[in-house]
C-alpha cells in the first residue's frame, strides 16, 4: 500500500483533521518493529490566527516546522515527560497541524497497551523527539489509507487543554470516532435540568 501523498496534508487542517480518521499511522523502528495504530481521534490547530495552536506565538525555532511544507511530522515535548505527534497541513506559510489524539492498535502493539491519548500513543508507537520535521512518506514514519469512517460515526466537541484560548477553546475543532473504545477523553454528559 502507498503512503498517503503530500497533497493529503496540503489542506486545511479541519479538512485533513477529519480525512485522518481511519487512516492507519506506521512506526517502524530502528530494529525494524512495524507499529500501527487506525487513527479514531483528532484535533485540528488551523494557523496563527487560532490562540490555541502553537503557531499562534508566530514563527520561532519551535513552530518553524508548522509552517511548511505539509506532510512532515510536528513532534513536541510536554509536561516533562510526553511527546505529542502532529501532522503539518494546508499551505506553505500558515503555520497549521492535526494532532494525533488516539489510535485503536492494529499491529505491533500489545493487547493491553493504552493509546487513548497522544502522549500513550507517543509511547507505544515509539514516537520521539527524533520523527520531528521526518516527512510522513518514509519507511520509519508514515501513514496508510484505511477505512472510511461514515460521517454518522464522526463526533466533533472543543480540543482538550486548551482553556487558556478564550472563544478559540470552545471551537469545535476535536473529532472523533463516536464508537470507539480508545477515544481519549468523552465529552462529560450534560446535567438534567429538573422541572
């Protein structure tokens, strides 16, 4: 199977943020352990002009990467102990990416492995520091067209962690699988009003 192409990631990353799930994420490492995970949730970070993406902080050493060309990995580390992968998407110059929340484990991955969360699957794909800037067409990182996933599957609510955004913290730009098991974090059910 064909990785997918540049032209995948070279739109809007709402666009690309939806067309991701379902696609399958391949890790193989320096031993030559392939790892897949089928992606079942992302959140979409669309430029500069959104106070919740990284890019918002204009271009530095950090963000550079954000900036284009899409289709490379954008790899960062938080909290002292997780990494994050992104996918760098739309045109050269507008500092966008789709984060990687979740995958549901298809190859390589033990049963019991977490990877509802983009620091899990970090560690269990064995995605460090060392994929950012990697282009996403490589054999040691890229990504499969999968199974299409129904829209009537498709849930979409605001990111995780991103409180300090203001209105941006609201937008709708999270998606995900409504049906999977590896989801990170399911919105909380609204309280009953009482008569």
């Amino acid at each position: 199977m064909t990785p997918l192409p540049p032209s995948f990631y070279a739109r809007p990353a709402l666009v690309v943020a939806r067309e991701l799930l379902g696609t399958l994420l391949v890790v193989r490492d320096a031993q030559g352990v392939r790892r897949v995970g089928r992606i079942v949730e992302t959140e979409a970070y669309i430029g500069e002009h959104d106070l919740a993406c990284h890019a918002a902080k204009g271009l530095t050493a950090r963000t550079e990467v954000m900036f284009g060309p899409a289709g490379r990995a954008y790899v960062y580390f938080i909290y002292g102990m997780h990494c994050c992968f992104n996918v760098v998407t739309d045109e050269p110059g507008v500092g966008a990416a789709v984060l990687i929340r979740a995958v549901e484990p298809v190859e390589g991955l033990e049963a019991e492995v977490r990877t509802d969360g983009p620091g899990r699957l970090c560690k269990a794909l064995g995605l460090t520091l060392t994929h950012n800037r990697m282009e996403l067409e490589t054999d040691a990182l890229h990504l499969l067209p999968g199974e299409a996933v129904a829209e009537s599957r498709v849930e979409r609510g605001p990111r995780i962690g991103v409180d300090y955004a203001g209105e941006w913290a609201q937008k709708p730009f999270r998606l995900w699988v409504g049906d999977s098991q590896h989801v990170s974090r399911r919105p909380a059910p609204r309280a009953r009003k009482r008569p």
